[in-house]
C-alpha cells in the first residue's frame, strides 16, 4: 500500500497518507563539510535502517521522467524566477523549482511514513512531524569544514573556502525559499 501511495500526487497521497502511522526516521540536516553522509550511513547500517540521500534525487527523476542531472541544479539550491522563467521558454530539461520541492516532499513524506529511514537534508527536518522522529543537525568550525572539503575533493584551501561558504549560502536560500 505504501509504495502505490508514493506514487500518487498532491492532495491525494497526503489524504491517503494521513491513516498511516509515521516513522520512526531520523533526519539529518547539515553543513557542508561536516561528514553527514558518514554520519548517517553509519546510523543508519547501526540501526539496521535505509540511508536515503541521493537516491531521492532518483526517485523524482525517474517518477518525473527528467534526468538527475537537471534535477541537480535543483536540489537544495535556490533558483531565482528569472532562471525558471528563461527555462521554461527555452524547452530547458529544468523544470520549476515549486514543483520539485513538491514532488521532492511528497517522496520524503512517503519515505518517513515507510520508517526505519534516516533522510539526509532535503528540507526534511523543515516539515516531518517530530512526534514521530528525531531531527539531527550536524555542524563544524568553519576551519574544520575547509580542510575536510580540501582534503576529501582534493582542492587548494581558496577553493574549499569556496565551496563551503558557497555551500552555505545556496542551503540557506533554497530553505528559505521552499519553506
């Protein structure tokens, strides 16, 4: 029942939804830099649980009949109204960003409702209901951040500053805009 349920839409799968029982999940929300993927593929093998992360970018992908690649740019990025407007027009394979973020959270509500589920970013601490889960947040020095990201992609210190206050930024507008 659970799985039909994901497959829905809007309205319809959250009606469906709602006699189900939720989690148990736990959430993991982070920085950029911080080892949350480690983090919580080791919780979750602990637990015995599913580790979802990139494969809910799959998921909408394949539900949605786009590839991952455009979703990407998507994905816990804030996209301005000009850039989907201009998509839009020009028959881009990028679709609009409140659509993703729909669709991204109905997957995520499906995903929590199924259990047993730890669900790295995506907005998920910002609209599961915590009576049902535990919501985590991973953070680091900024420092600490540098030299993972350095270290782990193998790019000069400028370069990870970089990325880490960019990281930063792009999160940081893409919850703002979607919740």
């Amino acid at each position: 029942e659970r799985q039909s349920i994901a497959k829905m839409g809007g309205q319809a799968s959250r009606e469906a939804l709602l006699h189900l029982p939720e989690g148990p999940w736990i959430t993991i929300s982070r920085q950029v830099g911080t080892g949350a993927s480690e983090v919580a593929r080791r919780l979750a093998e602990r637990l015995g649980w599913q580790t979802f992360d990139r494969e809910i970018l799959s998921i909408i992908a394949e539900e949605t009949h786009r590839t991952e690649s455009a979703l990407r740019s998507l994905d816990e990025h804030a996209v301005g109204r000009l850039r989907e407007i201009l998509a839009h027009f020009m028959l881009s394979d990028v679709s609009d960003q409140t659509a993703y973020v729909r669709e991204m959270t109905r997957i995520v509500w499906a995903l929590a409702r199924q259990g047993k589920a730890v669900i790295l970013g995506r907005g998920a601490n910002w609209f599961l209901d915590h009576s049902f889960g535990l919501r985590l947040r991973l953070v680091a020095p900024v420092e600490a951040r540098i030299s993972r990201i350095a270290h782990t992609d193998k790019v000069a210190r400028p370069e990870a500053e970089r990325r880490v206050r960019d990281a930063d930024s792009e999160v940081a507008a893409f919850i703002r805009k979607a919740f």
